[in-house]
C-alpha cells in the first residue's frame, strides 16, 4: 500500500467559532460537526453537537471568529416557536436534558430555512429569525425497539438522493451511561415526517451516510465509528434504500460488506481511530476525518483493491487530534475540516475549530479543476421542505 501523507506543521484556524457568553466556561466552540457546503446557496453550514447550535456564514468569508454573512441558532427553550402545522409543545419541559445538534440539512425554502437532528427529533430551524421547532419526536415514532430515547441523540446523517428522505445515525448523550452504546441505531425517516423506522441497528456510533455510483448502480457507505470500519450497502435502484443481509446477497456476498478497516489502514497505531465525518467526490474518492489520529485519510473507492489497499492520500494536522468532519468547497481545491476541543464538556483546551486545506497546493495530481468549474459540488443535496 504506497499511500502519500501530508503534514501541515503550523497550519491555522480559518474559522474560529465563538460564543457571546460572557461566562468564560462558554466561550468557543467544543465539538464543531457536520459541516457542508452548498453551492446553490453559495453557504457554508456547521453545527456544535455539544452546545446545540447551528452556524452559517457565505462561502467567498475570509474566515475569523465572525466570518462573512455569519448567522448563528441557539436551540432553547427561549426560542422554540411552533410553526406552520406543526403542534409539538418543547419536549425539554419534561426531559432536563440539553439540546443537541448533530446534523444540519440545508433546505429548498431559502439559505436560512435548515432542517436538523436534535436531541429529540428532527426539527426546523429559522436562522434569520433565530427561532426553531420539532417536526419529529423519536419517541412518538420508533417504539417497542427497546430504545431509552431520553439517553439518546441525533448524530450525523443524510439525504437519500432517490426518495428525498432522512436517514440519520441516533447514538448514545454525552451525559449518559456507556450503557447506552447498546442502543446506536439508523433511522429512516419519510420525507413527510409522518413515519420513522429503525433501518440499521445495533451499531453504537453510526456517523456519516453517503450514497454514491458505481457502474450504474448506487452504493451507500455507511460510518460504524466504534466498529472502526466503513460499511457498504447495496441500493435499491427505485427507492434508494439500503438492501441488506435479510434481502439478498449479491455475487455470493452478503450485504452489508465491510467495505474499509480504519484499524489496518492506520497500521494498528491508534488506540481508537474512529472514522467520523465523511464526504464522496465524484463517485471516485471517500474523504474522511478520523477521529483521536490528527488525519483525514482519502480512500479511492472505484477500484476492486482490497480494503487496505485503497487508502491513498492523508493529510496530518499535527497539533489538532480530534478532527471531527470535512467537507469539500467552495472550490474544489477545497477541503474544510471541522475538530472538537480536547475536553468537550468543559472547554479546557483549543478546539472546535475549522481548518481549510489547499489539496492543490502539495497534491496537484488528486482533484483536477475545468477552467469553468470554479466552485465544487454542494456536500448535501438540499432537503425538499415542504
């Protein structure tokens, strides 16, 4: 396996995400997530799954603690308004639990209107009017599954390109007993938000979900983080939904395949290199952050190699060991990196922060622009909000 690494010494912050606290426990960013970037909207989006907040700033920012076009939510109790058909009282008023964030889905309304996993639910947020509701309560929707709801949260997730529904990763609190692991699952969740199920289960940190092509036909890859492994499914060519064990094998192998060992590909250095966050470019390469290793490794994934053999770039950001997700854009040459403080609960050390990286600058033969195609794909295709 010839892989080329890349060690960005003295690399900084582009984006320095803060807090208008004035109780300095409060000040910065702890787990900066999800960050995507939609060229529709010309907007780069993130969220703090720890403090529950969701940012947005233009695509063209220079960066800063307050970039270009900044807008920021809050999910509180404060600023929790019911809107349009949607009835469901604040369901914190019973549980005492934080809010969270852990995924944010732009949306075809306007650059503003998000769509969001929460603590509890799928909710809507208003980023102009700084207001926000659920759409979606796990617990209403996804019962006799043996799931403490109160001890969970929403983690990364997706659009399936095909249906337009949500598929979003549940996994245990940060208050919560490890216990709770047991209990990290995959919810589908139809478009209407009228019903949700359980589509993987057992799997107690699901992460990132990317559909992708492969000769004609779609794949999805799948984030297990504490399995240390990427999973593919096959698709359902009508539905886009995942195929799995239960319903058909496919060249006498069983879906899902474990498709990428973070462990060998990492040499058995790492005592937990989680796979985290995770974008597919152009159906070639998977980019992904891993977790406690300071890397994000690219995987090229249009090939029968075997698992370690695809691994093929990887970039170390030295003083910076929990990177968390990463997008690419605004340009292609792009790559946006999201990383978590070293104590999350606490805000003790540096962290939270968000990285650019020139992938052009030391590696020019990996992403090849057209003279026109100045700004990349968007990470997410846009949620149709209706």
């Amino acid at each position: 396996m010839t892989v080329k690494t890349f060690t960005l010494s003295g690399i900084e912050p582009f984006i320095i995400p803060s807090q208008s606290s004035t109780d300095t426990k409060e000040l910065g960013s702890r787990l900066s997530e999800g960050i995507t970037y939609i060229k529709e909207y010309n907007r780069i989006y993130w969220v703090d799954i720890f403090l529950g907040e969701i940012y947005s700033c233009n695509g063209n920012t220079q960066g800063g603690s307050v970039p270009d076009g900044l807008l920021k939510i809050k999910l509180t109790k404060s600023n929790y308004k019911s809107a349009g058909n949607t009835t469901i009282p604040y369901p914190g008023a019973e549980i005492s639990y934080d809010e969270r964030c852990g995924v944010v889905f732009p949306t075809t309304i306007n650059p503003n209107t998000v769509l969001f996993g929460g603590k509890h639910g799928v909710g809507v947020a208003d980023l102009s009017a700084n207001t926000w509701h659920y759409k979606l309560l796990y617990r209403d929707h996804v019962k006799g599954a043996g799931k403490d709801w109160a001890n969970l949260r929403s983690n990364d997730g997706n659009v399936n390109p095909i249906s337009g529904d949500i598929y979003i990763g549940v996994m245990k609190d940060f208050q919560s007993d490890d216990k709770f692991l047991e209990q990290g699952c995959v919810l589908k969740i139809d478009k209407s938000f009228t019903n949700a199920k359980i589509v993987v289960d057992n799997i107690k940190i699901p992460n990132s979900i990317n559909w992708y092509k492969q000769d004609d036909s779609w794949k999805v890859l799948l984030t297990d983080s504490l399995g240390f492994r990427i999973l593919q499914f096959k698709v359902d060519s009508k539905t886009g939904d995942f195929v799995t064990a239960s319903s058909t094998t496919d060249n006498k192998e069983t879906y899902p395949v474990k498709f990428i060992d973070i462990i060998k590909s990492n040499n058995e250095k790492f005592a937990s290199p989680e796979p985290d966050g995770s974008v597919v470019y152009k159906n070639k390469y998977f980019i992904t952050a891993v977790w406690s290793s300071n890397k994000i490794q690219i995987y090229q994934i249009d090939t029968s190699a075997n698992s370690s053999e695809r691994l093929k770039f990887e970039y170390i950001l030295p003083d910076t060991r929990l990177i968390s997700c990463c997008c690419l854009g605004p340009k292609y040459n792009e790559l946006l990196v999201t990383t978590a403080s070293e104590d999350i609960p606490n805000k003790m050390y540096k962290g939270g922060w968000i990285y650019k990286i020139d992938l052009l600058k030391d590696n020019p033969s990996l992403f090849c622009r057209e003279k026109d195609d100045t700004f990349a794909e968007s990470s997410k295709i846009l949620f149709r909000l209706l």
